[in-house]
C-alpha cells in the first residue's frame, strides 16, 4: 500500500512539473516543433487516468486487509470461545487439578518363587480455593481384584484439607496416620529394598489409614505437630491373628466406631537432611466390644541423609492391656531396624548401597522364642529421580513356628 501511494504522489507532481513547463515555455515549444499543446493535455490525461486507478486500488487494498483482519480477530474469539466451553469456563477445573501416582512390580525368590504386580495408585488432588483442597489416593493391589482374586481395590486417602493461619491445617476424611517412616511416603523410589521393611509391617501396620479428623502445622524451630481422633483397630480375640496390629485394620470399611483412638506425633527438621520423631496412639479398646482391651502403640525414628550418606532406625512397641492378649503373650510387642546406606553418581542417574538388619515380635509378652530377625543387603538404581531398579537379598532368621525363606529379590517402580 505504502509503495502505491509514492508512486501516485510521484506522477502526479510529474505532471504538475510538465503543466508549469508548458505554460512558461509555450511559444518556444511551438516553434521548435515539439509536441503541441493538444498532444501534451491528452499525455496528461492518459497520466490523470493512471492516477485515478492507482488510488482506487489503493483503496481496495486497505478494504481486503481490513476485511482479513476482521476475520482473524472473529477466528480468535471462536476458538477461545470452544476451549473455555470445553474446559469448563474461562477457569476450568483442569486449571487446579493435579494427577499422580505411583506403582512397583516384584519377583521374589525362594519358597515364593513368583512375579507380583504388587501395586498401582493413583492420586488426585484439587484446590477448591486457596485455603481449601482436596487429596485423594486409591490402589489397586495385586493387579486383580473381585471374587476369588488376590488383589483388593482400596481408597487410601481421600480428606479435605483446611489451611489456617500461623502455618496450621486441619484435615477431615481418610488420612494416612502419622506413624514411622514409610506410612505417609511409601513410593518405590523414596526408599530401599524391593518389600518393606518387617517391623513397618507388622508392628506399624503400613500402609495404615483411618477415617477422622486431626490438626497439623508448624511450632517453630524446625518442630512440627500432628493430633488427630480417628476410626480405631478392629483385632480379633481369637484365632493366630489374635491381637495383631496389621490384621485389625478396618481401613474404614463400614469400620465400627465403638472406640475411636487418637494419635499424635512430634517432629524435628531443623537441619538439613535430618528428621527425628517420636508418634504415640491410644484406643480404649482394640477389640470395638465391652472388654476395655486398652492398646497404646510408642514409636521414634531418625532418618537423616548427610551428603551420600544415609542412616535410617526406628523402634516401635505396643503395650496391650487385657487377660486374653496376655494369655497369647500379645500383651507386648516390638520391633526395630537399622539401615545404613551410601548413594553416588553415576553417568547415567545414581546408585544406593544399603544393608538393614531387623527384628520383630509379635508374641514378646511369653518366654517362647518368637522374634523374627532378618538382614538384607542389596542396591536400588535410580535412572531418574523418579524411577527405581532394585535388587536386594535377605536371610531369615525366624522362630521355630514360622518358615524361612531366604531369598533373592528384584523390583521396578516409579512415581509420577
């Protein structure tokens, strides 16, 4: 458009140019047989008529790019108009959900001699505003589930979270408890071996939820708190699983609520790569009946990382009130475990050295010999920070009513 319009401008004072000339030279120009006057007005003409078409399609150009823009413009609105009716509105829901997850494949050796889709989670959360949200995990464990499958579908978490001033919340719904080490971080790659650890499993039954309430924040100093009540245990009184912790879980399945328990846990971070605590739980009666079977479980921890260095131990202990739990010596029951490590760069991720020695004893309130020691060593490959390669060994040194299975054992998982 630019480019049309100068060379109007020129031919026009072009022509204004020859016009000045010829009526100051006429006579002159007569006489020395140049092109007459008639003869130049018609060149005039001819160049007026250039002129005239020159600004006309000046003039539709601007009309076809303006026509364009209109049409770019009303595109846009079109397409922005369909993404904010897909999503949900200008703000759509997509905007403050997030997705997760995390899953582990086994082969366990020995006497199992077997392959094992252990678990898939997945987790949703969702910020309803700035100050509440929402958390959610649900697992599939064994990779079936139904009627006569081994794997068992099961929500895991699901609570809303309220956030309060000083660096306080408050959390309603089903919680993972907080106890150990491993109950409320358990994906493959936050910790080594290709099982969890026994006491975490059979002392502190993780992974363990339960449906309530509890308050958690910051104190200062590097101290943090939890205090929740919550659905309670549910053990038999009867039977080999009499009185132990991990079978009197509910996991808030039409739990009773007879007793409710509560539990509370204080926390030390005040130094990089260090975490001490010591959680503490009460119930009146674990059994949900009229016998007052009074239960309180005391565990402490550190887990500390300094450098490549790792160092994790916990022990935990049950006290269990009552003439029945006393009579299976389930009265009293304990465990604990120590597990250094050592991780290091390697060109393509890192690699982690550990050995873990444990024991634990669910019937430590008789003199029988029931204790479980086992020692592991092995190594987890990290590829990325998100993904786990393990290989470990364990030798099992078990009570002479339990069977030992020493052996070799290979996993994969992830988180994302």
């Amino acid at each position: 458009m630019e480019k049309i319009s100068d060379r109007a401008r020129d031919v026009s004072r072009f022509a204004t140019g020859i016009c000045v000339a010829i009526a100051m030279a006429g006579p002159a120009i007569a006489q020395e047989g140049l092109p007459s006057r008639e003869e130049m007005w018609r060149v005039i003409q001819a160049q007026q008529k250039e002129i005239e078409a020159l600004k006309t399609a000046q003039t539709e150009t601007g009309q076809r790019v303006k026509a364009a823009e209109e049409k770019v413009e009303a595109t846009g609105e079109a397409v922005e108009q369909q993404m904010q009716t897909a999503s949900g509105g200008p703000d759509g829901w997509w905007k403050d959900t997030k997705l997760g997850g995390y899953g582990e494949m086994h082969y366990n050796g020995g006497r199992k001699d077997e392959i094992d889709a252990h678990r898939f989670v997945l987790f949703v959360e969702h910020q309803f505003t700035d100050d509440i949200r929402f958390f959610s995990e649900v697992e599939l464990e064994h990779a079936l589930s139904g009627e006569g499958k081994k794997g068992e579908v099961e929500l895991e978490q699901a609570y809303i979270e309220f956030g309060l001033p000083r660096q306080q919340k408050a959390q309603a719904g089903v919680f993972l408890l907080p106890i150990g080490i491993l109950n409320e971080t358990h994906e493959p790659p936050t910790f080594y071996g290709v099982e969890r650890n026994g006491v975490e499993t059979n002392i502190i039954p993780a992974t363990w939820w339960e449906g309530g309430a509890q308050m958690l924040g910051e104190l200062g100093n590097g101290f943090s708190y939890n205090a929740g009540v919550h659905s309670g245990l549910d053990v038999a009184t009867a039977g080999g699983n009499a009185f132990k912790p991990r079978n009197g879980r509910t996991k808030v399945s039409e739990a009773p609520a007879n007793d409710p328990a509560v539990t509370a846990r204080l926390r030390w971070n005040g130094m990089p790569g260090v975490e001490l605590a010591v959680s503490g739980q009460y119930q009146n009666d674990i059994t949900q009946s009229a016998d007052d079977t009074e239960a309180f479980l005391i565990e402490t921890h550190a887990d500390i990382r300094r450098g490549p260095w790792g160092l994790r131990a916990l022990y935990a202990r049950w006290d269990i009130d009552g003439a029945a739990a006393k009579a299976l010596g389930r009265d009293e029951q304990y465990g604990w475990y120590a597990e250094p490590s050592y991780r290091f760069a390697v060109p393509v991720g890192e690699v982690g050295l550990f050995t873990r020695f444990s024991r634990w004893d669910n019937n430590a309130g008789d003199n029988r010999d029931s204790k479980f020691d086992q020692l592991q060593f092995g190594l987890n490959y990290w590829p990325h920070p998100d993904v786990v390669l393990k290989a470990d060994y364990q030798f099992d040194n078990a009570p002479a009513s339990t069977s030992e299975d020493d052996r070799f054992n290979l996993g994969v998982g992830f988180q994302f």
